[in-house]
C-alpha cells in the first residue's frame, strides 16, 4: 500500500517491533512511537495519517484519550482508528466504525487490520 502511512502507538517494544515489521512487509510507511502523548505531538506537528493503530493500556495517555483529542479536531476525523487492547476489558462500546474507529484483541490479527486499513 505505497503511499498509506500507519501510526502505531504501542508502549511493548517487542509488539512494536512486529506490528511495524510486519505492515512495513505489506508495503505500508509506517511511523512507530512508545506512548499516546508521543503519538499526539506527532499529529499536532502536521504530519499527516491515514491510519492510526493504538494500544490501550499506556502511560501518559491511553488509547482511548488519543481517539478523543483527535475525533475534537475536525483534520483527524477521517483518520482510520483501531485500538488494540491485551487486557480483559472491552472497549468496542466505546468506539464505533461509524467514527472510523475500530477494536482488534492484541495481538491483531492482520487478516483483519488489513480489511480495516485496507
């Protein structure tokens, strides 16, 4: 997917490092960052997304928090948005593909992230 840049926002070193590797492997850029302040500043800095791909669970800012600051500026609503969580915890309830926001189980399966992101 030349062209298609991907956000990945996970605090897991050895998740990061798969996740990035493997879209990087499909043919899409991708930009990695630890946290969800990290992955603010890089929206605030202009840089453009097509689709952000978040953990939950984070310090600092948590996936949930970023999909909030973004869906209150009207430049990141169009951004694809899957939020990822490992925990017990559902978050579908929170989000809504009719906001462009989705929910994977961590680890994603790929079959779907690509059907998402695709």
């Amino acid at each position: 997917m030349a062209g298609y840049k991907i956000l990945v926002v996970e605090d897991d070193p050895a998740v990061r490092e798969t996740i990035t590797r493997r879209l990087t492997r499909y043919g899409f850029e991708v930009v990695a960052v630890t946290n969800g302040a990290e992955a603010w500043n890089s929206i605030e800095s202009g840089e453009q997304f097509d689709a952000v791909l978040s953990d939950q669970d984070m310090p600092e800012m948590t996936g949930i928090e970023l999909l909030a600051r973004m869906r209150e500026r009207e430049q990141t609503r169009g951004i694809t948005f899957v939020l990822m969580s490992g925990g017990g915890g559902s978050y579908e309830e929170l989000i809504a593909p009719s906001f462009n926001a989705y929910f994977l189980p961590k680890p994603p399966d790929f079959g779907e992230l690509l059907k998402i992101i695709g």
